[in-house]
C-alpha cells in the first residue's frame, strides 16, 4: 500500500526565514509526485510535479525536489501570503493517488 | 477556461437521512475523482472515473456511498443514510487522464447532527 508521511504537521516562520517541507513516501512504482497548496476553505490548489530523482522545480519563492524516497518543498524568504497548507501526493503505477496530511505554515510579518 | 464546479458548497443533514453532492470537471478532462477530506487530514480518494467507468473505488463505503458519472462529464454522489462520521469536506478533482496533475473544485462542507 503507498504511503506519504510529511513532516512537520506545522510550521511557523517569520517572514524572510526560509525553511523546508518534507514528504517522505513508499509507492509501488512512483509515476509522480505531486504538491498543492490548500488555503483554508478551498480545495488543493497544483504546484508541482516531479518525476524522477533529482528533478527539480521552482516557481517564485518555492522549489521542489525529489529522490528516490523523499521530496521537500524549499521556501526561500517566504512571505504572509505563502500561509497555507501544503499537501504532498504520489501517483503509482496503477494511477493511483494518495494524499499526505499536509504541513500547516505561517508566516508571521 | 473554467474551473471545477461543485454545488452546494454547505449541506447541515441529521443522520439517517441522504444527500447529493455534484461535480462539473475542467472541459476535456477524462479523469474525475471524489475525496473525503476530513479536518487536519489530507484527502482520501473515495472514488475514481476515468470517461464513465469506475477505476478505483476500492475506499468507498458502498454500503452507503454511491457516484455515477453520466456520460463522461457531470458526477454526482450520494450518501444514504449519513453517517455523523461522514461529516467532512468532500472534494471534487478532474484531470486531463489519469497520470497528469488533478484540478480540484472548492469542495461541499457537509455536517452530519
């Protein structure tokens, strides 16, 4: 059974501290990994995908990498607007989904 | 070009009684999912279509949960009779198939008394 376990539940920043967000998974055969961003009464917003170790991807404050059992999502001076919950997901074989609980971050001015 | 639509967005039930959720996924997309995202947890896929065929629904509770998709666009689930543990936001995604990035709607807050 695929698994995705992200670490921490939160984390609380202030503004221009950068940290990052990490996802460790088991899948059975990795087809992509997937992260969203969900702000609090919206559904998960895409921010990436990656699919092979040693991908990288970036896009404003945030980048993304993989290998072959974890991602973590950089946050470079992140701003108030970067709080969020940010969600991890892996795709198999099968196409198959599975969620991670997600790493809560706020971002103090 | 238009996001996913999902109605209502707020639904109060007692237990025992049924209610429907519909979803209209991103136009050309042939992959349409349901979640259960219950609050501080991640989503957890209940069902998954690809065109009108059932792919996945091997964590829906068949029991009292049942999703149709007609003709390939529209779905709609329906819980009958709820259960206080349903209680949760239940999320609609599409994707262009199967294996590329889900586009998810703003999702039904459903509370179960």
């Amino acid at each position: 059974e695929d698994q995705v376990t992200q670490s921490p539940e939160a984390l609380r920043l202030q503004e221009g501290e950068s940290s990052s967000l990490n996802c460790s998974y088991t899948v059975s055969g990795l087809r992509g990994l997937f992260w969203y961003r969900q702000d609090p009464g919206k559904g998960p917003e895409f921010l990436f995908t990656l699919y092979s170790a040693g991908e990288e991807k970036e896009k404003e404050r945030l980048k993304a990498t993989l290998t072959k059992k974890e991602s973590f999502l950089h946050i470079t001076a992140p701003k108030p607007e970067d709080s969020a919950t940010y969600l991890c997901a892996v795709r198999d074989n099968a196409g198959k989904s599975t969620f991670g609980d997600g790493t809560t971050l706020t971002v103090k001015p | 070009e238009a996001g996913v639509a999902q109605s209502p967005r707020y639904k109060i039930i007692e237990k025992r009684q049924s209610v429907a959720f519909w979803c209209n996924p991103i136009s050309g997309h042939a992959t349409l999912y349901w979640y259960q995202q219950i609050l501080g947890q991640g989503p957890k896929l209940l069902i998954q279509f690809q065109n009108n065929g059932v792919v996945d629904d091997s964590q829906l509770p068949k029991d009292r949960f049942s999703a149709e998709r007609l003709k390939g666009v529209d779905s709609t689930l329906k819980i009958q009779p709820a259960k206080l543990e349903d209680s949760a936001v239940y999320l609609c995604a599409s994707s262009y198939d199967g294996f590329y990035e889900q586009y998810f709607g703003p999702g039904t807050r459903l509370t179960v008394t």
